[in-house]
C-alpha cells in the first residue's frame, strides 16, 4: 500500500548514468517504492533521492511514460544515518517528514495575511516547539472532553492517566497550573508533570521523564557523603563516622537496649546523667573516663532541646564488642554536610541548624562518635569502650 505525502516535499533527484541533478516533489511512498513528479519529463534510469542529507534513496524506474513528469522508483537501498537498509521504514519516514513539516520556515512559507509582526511572533512559538519536540524526554498532550491528545511523535509508556486525569480536573476547577511528580511503579519512572487551564475547560500538559535526572543526583549526592565521610574519618583518626540509615539500625540491632530517656525539659538532663551513672558504673571504669562520657552525651542530648526542641536517648551495651552506646535522637533541621568539617574541627562552631558549639566536647569525650543526618532531624551515636 502507498502513502500520499501532503504536502508533497521537495527533493533532488541525481540520475546515476550521466550525473544529471534534476528536482522534482516527493508524492507517494510505501516500503518498496517511492512515487517522483517533476516540472520536466524524466527518463527510465537508476536516481539517488536526496530527502535529507543523512537520508537518500536509491531506485531504478518501474514506470515512467514518455514524456511524462511522473515516476515510480523501485527502492534498491535506503541510506539512512550511515544504513543501508533494503526497504523504507515508513514510521521512521513519517516521524521525519512531520518533524520537517513543523519547522518553522516551513511553516512560514505558506504563511499569508500575516504583518512583519504577526510573523515574527508566529516564529517564536514555532521555534519553542521546534526546540521541545527535538528533546525526547518530553510528553505533550490536551486534556479536552475527557480525552487525551498527543502533541507528539513518540508515545509515552508508564503513564498514570487516571492520575493525570485528576490533576486536570483540579487544575480545570481552580483555574491554576499544577505541577506535581508522578511515579510509574510498572514502569519505575518519575516524571514531572506541569498541568496548565485552558479555555472550554480544557488542558495543557507537559510531561518530563526526570528518572535520569533523579538517578544522577543521588548517585552524586552519595558521592559527595562518601567524600566526608572518608574526609572526616582521616581528619579525626576515626572519631568522627557517617552512618547511613541501615548502618546505624544494624548498630542498634545487634546490642541490648538498657533504656530510654526523653528529653522535654532541662531538668531531664540530670535525670539522663543518673540513668548513666547507675548502669556504666558496675563496669569498674576509671572515674575521669566515666565522667567525659556522661558529659558527652549531656552535650549531645542538650542541643535536642536547644535546637530540636525535643528528642530522645537510647542507652544500648555490645557485651559481645564489650561497648556502650548512646543513641540521641534530634528532631530538629538535620546538619549540613558542608557545616560537619567546621563543626569537627573548629573549637566553638555553631549554627542554628548544627550541632551546636557542644560538638567539639562530644568528640573529644567520646571514644568514638557517629552521626546519621537527614531532614527529619539528627541521630548521634557516642561510644564508650567498657574494657
């Protein structure tokens, strides 16, 4: 079966046994042939068709009358991208020839009854939509009468519509643009998706495959933990520890937890330093060593109430690794990685959002002293070695 061309595409025709350069308008087209007409008559003979500068046709003529100005070629080769294929791919030929249709210049040239003004500004949507349509990743549709409608060539796999149908239906009834990232659980991808209101209660939307761009943030975010935590680690002779979620949980896992002090008021600080006193002291530690781990922990459960208003401190012993640890919960803002190295190295640093000039005494007290940190709040864990 032939396909029409419409409108039909200029081309250049170069007729292989005299090196003749005709031009002629493409018309037709199926997987094994192409149909040519021309302004003058051409002969039966084997033309290379120039669509594009990666995309030629070879063909020898099935039938051209005499003296007419159209041609059938039958295809021998398509050179597409440096490819030699032996039929047309039809998809691929449609996706370029509507993609060349929609250029701008195009479009303009059959222009009419549009001022200098009107066609410039026509020329500068033309030219945004040339632009989104060349970057793959991003889906546009029209959201009218319950419908979707692609503004695009390639389809976009792992789409929630009924999500997309309900942030259309919200965006119609208040009148405003919705921006939200939705994710494809069959098809693992996030996407971000811009609803905007349009007349007769219909929308538009853009939908941006971010998947990528969210993988590589991570992978960059985990890069640079990696660096201050190996920095920091070197720095403090391996005082100073970054843990992540499931480190910090196997820690609390694998010891026995011999209580838990919530930390509200002030007055609950001497209650913590009691509760310290009475487990650690029956492990015959040097008094002064004692001491500098309660004052450490002190520290450390203080900035809960100074800067997380709140919080908690977990009392857990490793018989097995003879070590005890303090685990203080901090429901505050979480430490910046770029404040970690001041606040470990820097005698006072303080921050509203850090660990408080307290920092410098956790870690010159206790044997050792992890940090886990996201926005939900701050977890330190303070080592004592019973021994």
């Amino acid at each position: 079966m032939a396909y029409k061309v419409l409108p039909p595409r200029p081309v250049s025709l170069l007729r292989l046994s005299t090196g003749e350069r005709v031009s002629g308008e493409l018309r037709a087209v199926s997987r094994l042939a192409i149909g040519i007409a021309s302004i003058e008559p051409l002969e039966n003979d084997r033309y290379e068709v120039d669509l594009a500068t990666d995309f030629r046709i070879i063909g020898s003529t099935v039938s051209a009358p005499r003296d007419s100005c159209y041609m059938v070629l039958d295809i021998e080769k398509v050179l597409r991208k440096e490819e030699v294929l032996e039929r047309l791919l039809l998809e691929e030929f449609q996706h370029w020839h509507l993609t060349h249709e929609l250029e701008p210049a195009a479009i303009l040239e059959r222009a009419s009854g549009l001022n200098k003004k009107q066609l410039e500004a026509v020329k500068r949507e033309l030219d945004k939509l040339s632009i989104l349509r060349q970057i793959h990743d991003i889906y546009m549709f029209v959201w009218d009468k319950g419908q979707f409608r692609s503004l695009g060539d390639i389809p976009l796999g792992g789409a929630n519509w009924d999500q997309l149908k309900r942030l259309c239906k919200d965006s119609v009834a208040s009148g405003n643009p919705i921006r939200e990232q939705l994710f494809s659980e069959q098809f693992n991808k996030v996407f971000d998706t811009h609803i905007v209101p349009m007349s007769d209660r219909s929308c538009g939307i853009a939908i941006i495959d971010v998947t990528e761009a969210i993988l590589a943030e991570r992978i960059r975010k985990q890069q640079e933990w990696q660096l201050y935590k190996d920095i920091l680690s070197v720095v403090t002779g391996e005082k100073l520890m970054l843990l992540q979620d499931e480190q910090l949980y196997e820690l609390i896992r694998s010891s026995k937890k011999y209580g838990t002090v919530h930390m509200q008021h002030p007055a609950d600080l001497a209650h913590l330093r009691k509760v310290l006193r009475d487990l650690l002291g029956p492990f015959g530690l040097p008094s002064k060593k004692l001491l500098h781990f309660v004052v450490a922990v002190n520290e450390a459960a203080t900035n809960t109430l100074t800067h997380g208003q709140s919080g908690s401190v977990e009392i857990y012993i490793n018989e097995a690794e003879r070590v005890c640890r303090a685990v203080v919960f901090d429901k505050g803002q979480g430490i910046s990685l770029a404040d970690l190295p001041k606040a470990a190295l820097v005698h006072g640093f303080s921050t509203r959002a850090s660990l408080g000039a307290g920092f410098h005494v956790m870690l010159q007290y206790a044997d050792k002293l992890m940090i886990n940190s996201t926005q939900q709040g701050t977890k330190l864990v303070l080592e004592l070695l019973l021994g």
